[in-house]
C-alpha cells in the first residue's frame, strides 16, 4: 500500500521534494493543495509540474476514505460512515452545539472521531469492542474523517473529539501524527485546545501524553467509582486499577493545568446507585474535574440498558449537591446508532450475510 500525501508534514515533503531535484517551495504547494484548497485527486493539483504530478501519482496515494453512508438525525446530528481502503468500515459523527449548553448563537461544530478498527479493551458495554480489534488507523486516515465530513456536510468542523470507535491511546504514534496535522496552520488549523481525546484508562499513555507539549484535553471513561464496579465492566481495570489511574490523572492536571473530565454511563443496576454517585463525587473533587453523566444507549446484542430517568437526575444531584460540575446528556442521536461502533459492526455484519 502506497503511504498518503496526506500523513506528510512539510519536512518529509521538502526532504521528498530535494529528492526529486524539485524547489524546496513545491513542498508547500502540495500542502496547500491538500489543506487549504482540498484537492481530491493529485492530478488536479494544476501548478505542479506534470512530471512531478506523475511522479506523486505512482508513490502516494491522496484520500484513503471514501462516503459509504450517512444517516441524520432529527437533532441534525449526522452520523457518516467511511469505508477504508481494505475494505473495512469506521464512522464518525457530526454533533451540532447544543443550545442548552452553550446557547443559541453558539457555532461550535464537533466532529466525533474513530481513531481503530475496533477494539482490543472490550468493555462489556460498548459496541465497537464486540468483534474485537482489526488495525490501527493511521495518522491520514484519522485526520482525512474530518476533510470528509467537513466535504459532506457542506460545514466547518471547530472541534474534535476523539471518541468513535477505538482506544486513542493505544495507537499513540498516530495520533501524535494526527494531532500534527488537526492543529498545524499549514493543515486543518484547529486549535489543540478544542481537541478531546478520550480513554479508557491507559495509564503510561496517560503520563506519556501529560508531557506532551500540545494543550489537547482529556477526557476518562470512568463509568464505575470503585474497582469492584469497574471491574465488571472494563477488564482495562485489572491492569490499571482506579488508584493507579487517578494518580496519573492528577499528574495529568499538574502538567497541563486544565479540567479532565471523567465520562460515565449510567446502566441500569450496575453503576447507578447512590455509593457509586458518592464516591464519584469524591474523585471528581480530588481532581476538580467535571462529570458527563450519559444515560446508556441500548446496543444490539447486549442485555444492558440505561435506568428510569428520577434514576439518573438523582445520580446527578447527588453530584452537584457536592459542587460538581455535572451534565446529564440526553444523548444526541440516539435515533441514529450514535452509540460508537454501532452502525459499523451493522454494516459489517450485513456483508457477512450477503456473502454467506
Ligand atoms: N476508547 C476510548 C474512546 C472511545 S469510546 C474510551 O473508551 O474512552 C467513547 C465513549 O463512548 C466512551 O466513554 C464509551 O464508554 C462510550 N460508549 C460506548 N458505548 C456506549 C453506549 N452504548 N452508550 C453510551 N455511551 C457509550
Ligand atoms: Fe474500546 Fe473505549 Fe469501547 Fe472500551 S469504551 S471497548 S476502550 S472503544
């Protein structure tokens, strides 16, 4: 498989272009082609030399995604799925700003993004984990959802979250290299401050990214208080158990001196009681984080489902009687298989019949 124009930054170009015996400023031409103009084949790339054009065209390839669906929703969230050189499918989701939380003028714009094939960390809950890992996305491949997305839906994306289907952290390197190409000015733009990559729970990752120079945020998906909670329903736990992980997250805010906010998903007489909402409380106050209660979204072939809603309100009351900052997200999309994984593993499964 050829490598992507698309995963170089301006070094790797020039250092390819004095290769070539071409101008050191082709190199930038090229990015400005990628970036700026959005240019969909490399022939089209009309001020570079043909010679030059035929040369790129036999090493590298340009877009490595292509539309397969998309699906909106009522609330207009849009959920897109893309189709993978092999074959292979992720998806990404469109969410436009709520007005509840940010009001109504608000043009905040956030992408959704898958960052595997997969996943290897099998939380009991969560679709993208049901088949198991496939591959990493590379850096392009990561970085080309948001031209997509951005190509279909006619908007502008102003913030990322790195929440589709996967573990970020367990395919650091390109999601260094993404981040690179998200917020450079030569590429998308988009400040690291309105970046949100999400884990599981990958301790050295944790650390690893805390010293990282880039003021990206982080975001935990906690969804149990206690290791006997969690422990039910992440294995991730066994290894880096909840003392560990908040050890590393306060390292995380001394580094980056910024809020971590910690996810749970309320379900149904696993996580939802009282205890659980207590204990919460007192590591969200520890770490002063904020707390995104997300009521479950019920997954095909799971058997877990989300409590009555007094159930949830009382969780979150519970909370901000403690003064933490706690949304409960009536998730967007709920029509639309928003829950990550979902419409993938449907599409995926629905070849495997077609084929059979
Ligand atoms: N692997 C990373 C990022 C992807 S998961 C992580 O776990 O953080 C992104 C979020 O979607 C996680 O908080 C995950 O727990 C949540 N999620 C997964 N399945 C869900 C479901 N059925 N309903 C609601 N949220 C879900
Ligand atoms: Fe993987 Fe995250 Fe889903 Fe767990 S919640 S299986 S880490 S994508």
């Amino acid at each position: 498989m050829r490598p992507s124009l698309l995963s170089q930054t301006p070094e790797e170009l020039s250092e390819i272009m004095e290769g070539l015996g071409e101008p050191s400023y082709r190199g930038g031409q090229i990015l400005e082609w990628l970036w700026q103009k959005r240019a969909t084949s490399i022939e089209g790339m009309s001020n570079l030399p043909a010679r030059l054009r035929e040369h790129l065209k036999e090493s590298f390839t340009l877009r490595s995604l292509s539309p397969a669906k998309s699906q909106g929703s009522r609330d207009s969230t849009r959920k897109f799925l893309f189709r993978l050189h092999d074959g292979r499918y992720i998806e990404c989701v469109l969410i436009p700003a709520s007005p509840a939380l940010y009001g109504e003028r608000s043009d905040r714009r956030t992408l959704c993004v898958s960052s595997q094939v997969g996943c290897a960390f099998g939380c009991k809950f969560c679709a993208s984990g049901l088949d198991g890992f496939t591959r990493n996305l590379t850096a392009d491949e990561i970085a080309g959802q948001v031209l997509l997305a951005e190509e279909l839906s006619g908007e502008k994306v102003n913030n990322i979250v790195f929440m589709g289907m996967g573990e970020p952290l367990a395919n650091l390197p390109q999601l260094l290299k993404a981040l690179e190409l998200i917020t450079s000015p030569w590429g998308l733009g988009i400040g690291a401050r309105h970046l949100t990559v999400s884990t599981s729970g990958l301790v050295p990752q944790i650390r690893k990214l805390a010293d990282h120079p880039q003021q990206i945020r982080l975001a935990i998906s906690l969804h149990g208080a206690s290791n006997d909670v969690r422990d039910q329903i992440m294995p991730v736990n066994r290894k880096w158990p909840v003392d560990e992980l908040f050890k590393a997250l306060s390292y995380w805010t001394k580094r980056k001196n910024q809020k971590i906010t910690l996810e749970y998903i309320l379900i149904d007489g696993i996580n939802a009681d009282p205890a659980q909402a207590r204990l919460l409380a007192q590591h969200a106050e520890s770490l002063r984080a904020k707390v995104n209660l997300i009521p479950y979204n019920t997954v095909d072939g799971l058997k877990w489902k989300r409590p009555p809603e007094e159930e949830c309100h009382a969780f979150r009351d519970i909370l901000a009687a403690r003064g933490i900052p706690a949304t409960l997200r009536l998730e967007k999309g709920h029509d639309i298989d928003a829950a990550c994984g979902q419409l993938r593993l449907k599409e995926e499964h629905a070849e495997k019949q077609d084929l059979s």
